[in-house]
C-alpha cells in the first residue's frame, strides 16, 4: 500500500506578469513539489482584491498567471490548478473563520502594517482580514504543509490558531494543523517549529 503523501497548498497573485521572483520563488518549486506531493496551487484572485485598484484587467492577469505557471512545467493533470474564486467554499470558511478572528491580532500582522504604511488610502477590511482567507484556502484542502517565506510564518500560525479555535470552541475535529514548508535549496519541513522532532 503506498503511503498517504503530505497535502501542499499555495497560491499566487495576479497582480500582471510573471517575473524572475516569482520563477524561482514560487513557480519552480511548485514543478517540483507536483511529484513529491498532493498539492492545491491556485492564483489567489481574491486576494488580489485587497490591494488593487483598478480591476478591469483582473480577468485577463488571471488567464495569464495560470498559463505562465503552465509553460514553465506546471501540470494539471498531477495538481489542482484553480482560479480561488471559482471556488465557493472558500469564501464560505472565510466567513465562518472571521468569526473566530480576532482585530487585535490582525492587526498586528508585519504585512497589514507594511501595507498600511505603503497604501494608507486604501485600508480596508480585506486587507485587514487576509490572512484569513489566507487560512480559509489553506484549511479548505487540509494542507499539512505550506510552502512559505518570512513574511508568511505569522499568517500561517494564524491559521493553526484557527484550527484550535475550531476543535475547542466549536468541538469540530475537522482541520489538520498546517507546517510551514521552507523552501531553499533543499525543502524542510519545519514540525520542529511546534516542538516536536526535528
């Protein structure tokens, strides 16, 4: 019987063209990851919401990010590649984890201050709550394991947060507790972060 493989999940933006950072970022390592595991990559177009201000051309960034990420190797047939408002759970989670989201600690997040002090005209609740659905995308698949940089590390304690929440507020047992997957020249997974192993 062959063993259960970790559950990724990862997205990206589009915010216009793919770039170099994003290549070796994000997109090679997804080609790579699509052999190694069960992965959920989608391009986050809702979370392109929070910070754009002319949206006439999101449909357009959209088609181009997914055939970017396809000519450089990524391929549907061993992942689910999706546009994540095409999914309408997600936005049903997102709503009932804002329940469990506290103000005070989104705002505290690094990247809602650096966003307000880049953007200060444009401070709405979506980019207040988007490591919410950042959590929403991620517990939705029951990822195990989320490809992530510096600045992502305390949106995905937020989302392990949540599931805690979940098991004791509500008692439902439904959300495995995502493990940031850092990404360099060799891939760790980092469960020695919670304490335990190494």
């Amino acid at each position: 019987m062959e063993k259960e493989k970790d559950i990724v999940m990862s997205g990206i933006r589009p915010t216009g063209f793919l770039h170099l950072g994003n290549y070796f970022g994000a997109v090679r390592n997804y080609v790579r990851m699509q052999e190694a595991y069960t992965c959920f990559f989608m391009v986050a177009d809702l979370h392109a919401l929070t910070t754009l201000n002319e949206t006439r051309e999101l449909k357009t960034h959209v088609r181009r990010v997914m055939a970017e990420n396809i000519a450089c190797g990524l391929d549907p047939d061993k992942v689910a590649f999706y546009c994540q408002s095409h999914v309408p759970e997600t936005a049903e989670l997102y709503l009932l984890l804002n329940m469990l989201a506290y103000v005070g600690e989104l705002e505290k997040t690094p990247t809602f201050k650096d966003k307000v002090r880049l953007q200060p005209q444009n401070v709405n609740a979506g980019l207040l709550t988007y490591p919410v659905l950042q959590a929403a995308d991620i517990l939705l698949h029951r990822a195990t394991l989320v490809p992530v940089g510096k600045d992502q590390e305390q949106h995905l304690e937020i989302a392990r947060n949540y599931v805690n929440r979940f098991t004791g507020d509500m008692e439902w047992k439904s959300f495995p507790s995502p493990m940031p997957l850092i990404l360099g020249r060799r891939w760790r997974k980092c469960r020695a972060w919670m304490g335990r192993g190494r």
